[in-house]
C-alpha cells in the first residue's frame, strides 16, 4: 500500500515513492515554487522590512 502525502504547495496528493524525485511535492515545478518562497523570505529577512513588493527591475518613480 503507497504512501500518499499532500503537496505542500498545491495540496495535491502525491504518491511517496522513490521514483518520483519530486517528492514530497508533486511536481518539479510546485517544489520550485516552494523553494522560491524560502528564498524570498530568507531575502526579506536579510533586507528591509515591507520592501518586500519593490522589485529591483522595476524602479519606483513616486
Ligand atoms: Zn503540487
């Protein structure tokens, strides 16, 4: 009987085997996405606070 956990990033169930390297997120992309929201809120911590939104390709003009 297979293991069967919920992708942390979209809630979908995923088989927990060993071939699927995703795991335990169900795909390569929503693994992605959860390591860009670490990385974002490490980048948030090291910098200032509620200049979360400035994105540094686009310069404020106001
Ligand atoms: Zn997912």
């Amino acid at each position: 009987m297979p293991t069967v956990v919920k992708c942390p990033t979209c809630g979908t169930d995923v088989v927990w085997a060993p071939e699927n390297k995703f795991r335990p997120f169900c795909s390569e992309r929503c693994k992605q996405i959860d390591l860009g929201a670490w990385a974002t809120e490490k980048y948030v911590i090291g910098g200032k606070p509620g200049d979360a939104a400035a994105d540094p390709d686009e310069p404020h003009d106001d």
